[in-house]
C-alpha cells in the first residue's frame, strides 16, 4: 500500500477522479489540477484530510493511476515465497538510495549486499536494482512494488483475431447458453465447422485461424457463473444455487413466529390389522422458530390439504394433557403449544385458502407467505423434518431412504414391519423424549429448557372456546338455507334450528358454514345476524357419518358407474362394496404399496388413538381415487364365497411447487 503525504507533485483520486497537488498558494489552502480536463481548482488542507478521512480522497504514486499502483495484486494473493524474494530485493534498494541513479555508481554497493546475503542466487545486475529502486520510490516505499508479477509476463495480447473471437461467442450464445446444455465439445465442433465455412469465402493470406478447445473453455469461463447456470437451468435454479444470506428474520420470543411445511416420511408402514404395506405417510410439522419446539403435527395418508394443516394447527394451539395418557410410553410432557402471532408458510394451495387466512385472523396470527421456490425462508421447519427423517426413518426396516440412489436393491415393501399405529407414536414419542430433551445446535440448549426459560404460563395465547375450535378451522362456504335445508355435495342438512332461524329471518337466506371435510356427517353453520354457531347433522346420517368428502366422492362415482343412480341409498351400497374392496385388496396385493387403500380405511384424525379402529367403523380423508369403468374379478372370501372387486387404477398427482408425484394407487 505504501505511505503518502499531502505535498506538492502528489497524485491523488477525489470521488474516482485523478488529480495533481501542483502548488501551495498560502499555509492551508492547495492548487489541484485535474489529470483528464487539466481543469485548476482550490481546496483548503482542512477539507482534502476531511475527504481522506471519509474516504473520498485517495493516494496514488507519481507516475501510476490508482488501478496499477504498487504490484498489482491484492496482499491476500501474494504468496509467502513472493514476499521473501521482494524483502531481499528491498535489501538492494535500501542500500543504493542514497547513490546516484548510475551503474556504474552502483555497482560496488549492490556487490556488497550479495555477499552479505549469502544467497545461491546470482548477483542481480546494476540495471535491475535500479529499476527495483525506481518502482520503490515512485510507490511511495510500497514493499508490493518489489513483489514479482508472473502474471504480467509473456505475450499478452490475443492470438486470435478478433473475427474468430466473436464466432465463438456466437456460437456459446446459440448452443451452449440454453436448456439443451451441450458440451465444451460440441461448441468446439460448431465453431470448426463455422470457421471452415467462413475461410472458404475469404482469400488464402487472411484466414482464420481455427479455435482450440483451451479457447472455448476461457471464453466460457469468462462468462459469470450466475448466467450461465441461469442460461442452463433456468433462473429459478440459479437464484437457489447463488442465493445470499444478507440477514435473518430473529423471533426475540416464543409463539412469535412459526413455520409450517410437509414432507413424506421416508418409511413404508404396515396396516395394524393386515399388516400388509400401505405406503409412506404425510408429516406436516408446525415448529416454533425461537425455541425450536415443535407446537403440533399431524401424521397420516391425507395429502397436503387444508384438513391436513387444519389438524396440524388444532394440535398446535391446544395443550397436549392427554398424550402421556393415549401413549404410555412417552415419559416427559409436550409443553410447547399456544397460538402464534405470526405463520410463515410456502405457496402450496393449501395455504392459499380463505379459510386459512380468516381463521389465523380470528386468532389474531398473521400469515407470511415465502417467494416462490424459496425453501430456506423457513429453513427450520425443512431441517427439523430432514433430521426426524434421517433420525426415525432411516435404519428402520421399511426404510425408503431420502435418495433413490442409495436404496438399490432393497425393497422396503418386502421388509416393511411399523404398523400405521406404532409410528404415530413413535414420532411423538421421539419429539417429546429425544429432541425436546436434547440441546438444540443452534440455540445451545434443549427446546423444552429454551422454552419453560422464557415463556410462562400466562404469555401463552389459547382459543377463547376450543370446543368450536373445529369450526373456526373447518373449510369456509356459503349456502342459501331453504326449506330443504342445505344443500352440499349432493346432501342436504336441517334441524329445528334451521326451521327457527327460517321464521325468524325469512324463507331463503344465506348462511356461512364451517366443514370438518373429515367428517361430513354434520356441519356448523354460522347465523349471518348473530353470530351463533349451529351443528346441523345430515339427513342422510348412516350414510354420511362419519365419512370423510373425499370418500363421498369416492361412493358417488363408484354408484354412478356401478349402479347407474345417484340417490343416497346407492351411495350407501357404494359404500358398503367398496369396504369390502379393500378389504380384498389387502388381502389380494402381493407387490408395491396401498397408500391410496389406506387412505381410505385410515379415517379420523390420526393424533386421536381411539380412531385406531376397525374397517368397519373407521372412515375418512380428502383427495381424488379416479377408477375408470369398473373390471370385475372373482375373489374367495373366508366363506368361500365370492364378490365383485374393483380394478382401482393408478394416478399420479403432482403437487404444485414440490416436484413429489403422489404414493403409487392401489
């Protein structure tokens, strides 16, 4: 870097500008003469050091700008070696400054040095040593001055004529800078053939000379790395692969900000009465950012939906006083819960619901929404649930591993052995007695300690009623109420409420309902003049309790198709037979999984252990099971009997922003 002072003949760069001391016209005041314009002006010595202090004046040798002063490479770049060599250089420096700038005045001294140095290099020439001394001084004593520069040596300038160059380009632009990613190669390639095409219209003295692969790769090494992965891959790629930590969102207290996400778990799971494998279930987490808690989950064969996060939500708000109770095995209470101030969420569908944003509103929650295809804006809730999977999931016979690759030829159908029950509390079990318990990386203490230190019980925000807490969640919809009732996915509710609320407010009005689509056996509706709740059942109720919407749509194609009807009555046979499907359908499969069996059995709300069921009475969950035109089959049953089976077929459901098809149909 070297040392200056404000003197006359010094070159100095105001705000990027070159500038020349020339003169003192008085004790504080200087004469400056711009190097581009040679324009005078006058500052007082007081503001040059006030532009030197705020960085606006900067110091440049005599002779060189301000971008080749001194060596030309940054001190962090400079090797060990290369400062050793510039030291003894300075030695020879050092001792002819004092001598006038000739060999021959020189010679003798610079001798001198050498012998007392003692190296095995050769003595340097008087011509050399007074170079080196030139560099020094006009670098105002700069030690980098001396510091050997091998990147300045050798021929500089292009071998290649400018026309070649922009060939090349061209070619990079066209063939290399696009979703197709060709190779080094075939750019190299292209432009031969280019060149060749070229240089058969021009005489034989001012060809072009043909490219080498060397040249292709600098040229394509000069372009920045952003573009060419964003040329490549596509900019949402390239903003994940160079994104930048610039600050963090920080929640000073508990409950002040959450996420929420889902996530398959990497686990076949067998059913607890058959004990044939029904696939991977769905873990949809709500985690506290300060504390690391997790406030709730939810873990079943319900894909990413708004009954899903509204379970996940239900468990999260309310206080877990039962868990120890439903699961004997967990030892230390589940103390995180409460309802938080703010939600931060990606851009499923899911979250995009008016539902969701009017219940979080009612609490008093705010709902953040990430930028598309940015994952690491809730970056906790991902890792935690990549760290249950690798804890949980991974090692466990069943396994599916979090990359196809690692599986091989294990196939986790075959050895799968955890029943949909046991994981259930597993998962809980693990959160409550491991994670909780351990200190948390990031924090440097065990969530449960982070949380009971710094929240008391009186911080912690709970619904006013939790007994309408399910209506306050439930998917929001507008009907007009007559004297049929209501009417909603082809059934109708009343009740003498409904009659009441008729006469005293007219014959049709609208009314808004809450629907638990887990369970469409009754509904609540909302009076639009007071604000009462109502839970209004189906008229249809041995048909429709207890059964989830998806199902109801499931019975209503499948009596549509079958029975050629559209009353409740065939709904109910619908029903009936497709029970008794997959019931055949566990007992029949012998190969892959029965996710989309399962989610048809497994009804309920999974957290809750009483719904662990049989067939029988267990119903619910929400989705699409597509079965074209029915094929039978004859199977045996245990009376050796037989019925018609349904042939379901497989689809494959993409979800929006994650990339994951849907667990193979049965």
């Amino acid at each position: 870097m070297g040392a200056s002072s404000i003197r006359a003949g010094v070159h100095v760069a105001i705000n990027g500008e070159n500038h020349k001391l020339l003169r003192k016209l008085d004790d504080c005041t200087w004469q400056l003469e711009n190097a581009k314009s040679l324009r005078i002006k006058e500052l007082q010595t007081k503001t040059l050091r006030q532009l030197y202090e705020e960085g606006s004046l900067v110091f440049a040798s005599s002779d060189f700008s301000i971008a080749a002063s001194g060596s030309g490479q940054k001190i962090s770049n400079i090797s060990d070696h290369q400062w050793a060599r510039a030291k003894v250089k300075r030695a020879y420096v050092v001792a002819v400054l004092s001598f006038p700038s000739t060999a021959n005045a020189i010679v003798f001294a610079v001798q001198q040095v050498w012998e007392k140095i003692g190296t095995k290099d050769p003595c340097p020439s008087a011509s050399s040593v007074l170079k080196w001394k030139r560099r020094y001084v006009e670098s105002g004593q700069d030690l980098t001055s001396l510091v050997d520069q091998p990147h300045r040596k050798g021929n500089r300038s292009s071998r290649y004529p400018q026309e070649t160059i922009n060939l090349v380009n061209d070619v990079i632009d066209e063939i290399y800078m696009s979703l197709e990613r060709e190779t080094y190669q075939e750019v190299l390639n292209q432009s031969v053939t280019r060149i060749k095409r070229e240089n058969k219209l021009r005489p034989r003295q001012i060809h072009l000379r043909r490219p080498t692969f060397r040249l292709v790769k600098r040229l394509i090494k000069e372009i920045p790395a952003f573009d060419r992965c964003a040329a490549r891959y596509g900019r949402t790629v390239a903003m994940n692969r160079f994104r930048s930590v610039q600050c963090h969102l920080v929640a000073d207290l508990p409950l002040e900000r959450a996420e929420i996400d889902h996530s398959p778990l990497d686990l076949i799971v067998i059913d607890d009465d058959t004990f044939m494998p029904l696939g991977r279930p769905w873990l949809t987490v709500c985690l506290d950012v300060r504390t690391r808690c997790v406030l709730g989950l939810y873990l079943g064969f319900e894909p990413p939906s708004h009954l899903s996060v509204a379970a996940c939500l239900r468990d999260a708000f309310l206080p877990k006083i039962d868990l120890r109770k439903d699961y004997p095995s967990i030892k230390n209470e589940w103390v995180a819960h409460g309802v938080m101030s703010e939600l931060v969420v990606d851009n499923g569908s899911e979250f995009h619901s008016e539902s969701l944003e009017n219940a979080c509103l009612s609490f008093g929650t705010e709902i953040h929404y990430c930028e598309r295809r940015t994952p690491w804006h809730k970056g906790k809730v991902e890792r935690f649930i990549k760290t249950l999977n690798f804890d949980l999931s991974h090692g466990i016979p069943g396994t599916t591993f979090s990359n196809i690759l690692e599986k091989g030829d294990y196939d986790p159908s075959k050895y799968a052995v955890v029943r949909l029950s046991m994981i259930q509390e597993i998962v809980r079990k693990w959160v409550a007695d491991m994670y909780h318990q351990k200190q948390h990386r990031a924090t440097g203490l065990p969530p449960v300690l982070d949380w009971t230190s710094s929240i008391s019980d009186e911080d912690i925000s709970l619904p006013d009623d939790p007994t309408v807490l399910d209506a306050i969640l439930g998917r929001t919809e507008t009907r007009q109420l007559t004297h049929k009732g209501i009417e909603l996915d082809c059934l109708f509710y009343n009740s003498p409420e409904m009659s009441d609320l008729r006469k005293r407010y007219g014959e049709n009005f609208a009314v808004q309902l809450r629907i638990d689509d887990s369970n469409i056996g009754e509904i609540i509706v909302v009076c639009p003049k007071t604000g009462d709740l109502y839970r209004v059942p189906a008229l249809y109720s041995d048909y429709a309790s207890g059964l989830s919407r998806w199902q109801h749509g499931v019975c209503k194609r499948y009596a549509r198709q079958r029975f050629d009807a559209k009353d409740w009555e065939s709904w109910l046979d619908a029903k009936d037979e497709i029970r008794q499907m997959v019931r055949d359908e566990f007992l029949t499969k012998t190969k892959g999984t029965r996710s989309r069996a399962a989610r048809f059995k497994n009804a309920g709300k999974p957290s809750d252990p009483a719904n662990d069921k049989p067939i029988e009475t267990q119903t619910d969950t929400v989705d699409t099971l597509d079965s074209k035109q029915p094929s039978t089959r004859q199977i045996p049953t245990a009376d050796t009997q037989t019925c018609d089976v349904i042939d379901f077929k497989p689809i494959s459901v993409v979800y929006r922003d994650r990339g994951v098809p849907d667990e193979e149909a049965v």
